[in-house]
C-alpha cells in the first residue's frame, strides 16, 4: 500500500462521470510500469485535457506501488512528518548502504522492536512526500540491485 498525505483523486471538474472516473481508477490502480503510466497519462490527455495535481498524484502512486512491491517493500505510509517504509525482510546490507547516503543522514532510521523491518525518513518542512517516497524507493532499489550484482 502506499497512504501518503497528498492530493490524490479525480475530480468532478475533470471527469463528470462517475462510470469514467471508476474506470480510470481501476486503469490507474493496474499500473505496473512507467510505460504503463505513460500510455494511460497520454490517453487521459486526448480524452479529458491536462489532468489536474490530483490525478496526476493518483499515476504516480500508483506507479510508485509497483516500483516498492518490486524491491520488497510491502507498505507504505505517511504519518506527520514521518514516512514508513515497511520492508517484506531484512538485509543489513542493502539498508545500510541506504541510510548511509548524504540524503539521508540523520533522517533515516531503522526501527527496532517492528514486527516486519521498518525504515523511518523524518521529512524536511517543505518537502513533498510523495516525490521523497519515490526518491527513497528508488534510491532502496538501486542499493539492493548494487548488492545483488556484487
């Protein structure tokens, strides 16, 4: 799952139907791949216009979902100022590596006593975070690729 505290809905204003709107939901929902996201953005596009910040946030969640449950990462979630990143298992190396990034020092944490391995980014006062999840998700991807090729 991804619970961020962002805008993230189609509204009304832009797809009056509430059938369409459904269906672009589950559409968006189905995103696997950038080039997914891509094709169903360029079709928004034709069909309805330039999509407002809240559909646009609702692709990229939904693309970021399938970029975390790609590395293992099986939630998450926002809370305050707080992003949560819950992890299917644990490998020192890779969550390491990650939380010794310049990024994130003194931000990211690794929370003891979790029932599932949990990282912690204590989010800047303007940051968005939404682009932080992508950022850390990705940046997590490319350790644990690094890690595999070594």
């Amino acid at each position: 799952t991804a619970d961020l505290t962002v805008t993230a809905n189609i509204n009304k204003d832009y797809v009056s139907s509430g059938e369409q709107r459904m269906d672009l939901y589950r559409r968006m929902a189905a995103i696997r791949t950038k080039e997914d996201a891509d094709e169903l953005l360029d079709e928004i596009v034709d069909r309805y216009g330039d999509p407002p910040k809240g559909g646009l946030n609702l692709i990229d969640i939904a693309l970021l979902r399938a970029e975390a449950a790609a590395v293992n990462v099986c939630d998450l979630s926002q809370k305050g100022r707080t992003l949560r990143l819950t992890l299917t298992s644990f490998e020192f190396e890779p969550v390491a590596a990650l939380c010794g990034m310049a990024r994130y020092q003194k931000r990211l944490f690794l929370a003891p006593n979790s029932e599932k391995p949990l990282l912690t980014l204590n989010l800047a006062a303007n940051e968005d975070p939404l682009r932080a999840a992508q950022q850390l998700v990705r940046d997590y991807a490319a350790v644990t690729q690094k890690m595999t090729k070594e």
